[in-house]
C-alpha cells in the first residue's frame, strides 16, 4: 500500500518538471540555484554528460568539465532536483557507449566526441532566408 502511494507521489514530482531528453555525450548547460548565507543565485555548469543512472525520482547524471589549468571537474546532479533552476541542451554528440569514462584519460583533440545532427521539427517550412529570396511570379 505505502508502495503504491510512493508512486503516485514520485509520478505527480515528474510530472510537474519539465525536463529535457538527455543522453550521455550531449553538451550541457546546468543552471543551479546555490544559497550564499540569506541570499540566493544561479551558477552555470556547462560539461559533458558522461553517464545517467538510476530510474524515477533518484535519477542522476554526471557532467564533467575542464576546469582552469586543464583540471577536468565532474558533478552529479539528481535530474529531478528542486536546486537546479533549468537544464538546456548545448549540443547532441554521437557515442556509442552508456558510460563515457574513457574521457577522463583523454584531453584537448583526444576527447572531442562528434556532432549527433537531429532534424528539426518544422524542418517542411523555408527559412525566413530562403523565403524572401524565392522568385515571385511575374505577370
């Protein structure tokens, strides 16, 4: 019984964020709120994911990053956190693996990963560009 209700529970917290598609590989850019004694701001973490694990509300990712003087800095974030603000998606990177701990002996041109292009949904209509350069009919 408590069971069921804990999923219920776990279901309307997932529900009410909006969170994006993350995959390990992609480029992103976490915003969290960190409290400074009575004051409160948002500090950016821009990294790589390299693994998401776990399932529901214990859902975590980690991303890593290359700090100043070459350091590489990882973190782990519950997905579903009150303390991050929003999560945006930098860039999809192609990968082949789930865990992507192989970056850490890498640095500089070694631990480039490539670009995972993905079709944009209104991708029927013209650009604005290609729209105004198309020829109008003459009479």
């Amino acid at each position: 019984m408590s069971d069921l209700i804990l999923q219920q529970l776990e279901r309307e917290w997932i529900a009410g964020r909006s969170v994006p598609e993350l995959r390990p590989g992609d480029v992103v850019r976490v915003h969290i709120r960190i409290r400074e004694g009575d004051k409160e701001r948002v500090q950016v973490f821009q990294g790589t994911v390299i693994r998401i694990r776990g399932s529901g509300t214990g859902r975590t990712f980690t991303v890593r990053r290359i700090a100043a003087h070459g350091i590489g800095v990882e973190r782990t974030f519950p997905l579903y956190s009150p303390r991050i603000d929003h999560i945006e998606v930098v860039r999809h990177s192609r990968v082949r693996r789930a865990r992507l701990y192989y970056l850490r002996e890498r640095f500089g041109k070694a631990a480039r990963l490539k670009e995972r292009l993905i079709a944009a949904p209104e991708a029927a209509e013209l650009p604005p560009e290609e729209a105004m350069e198309a020829p109008e009919a003459e009479s």
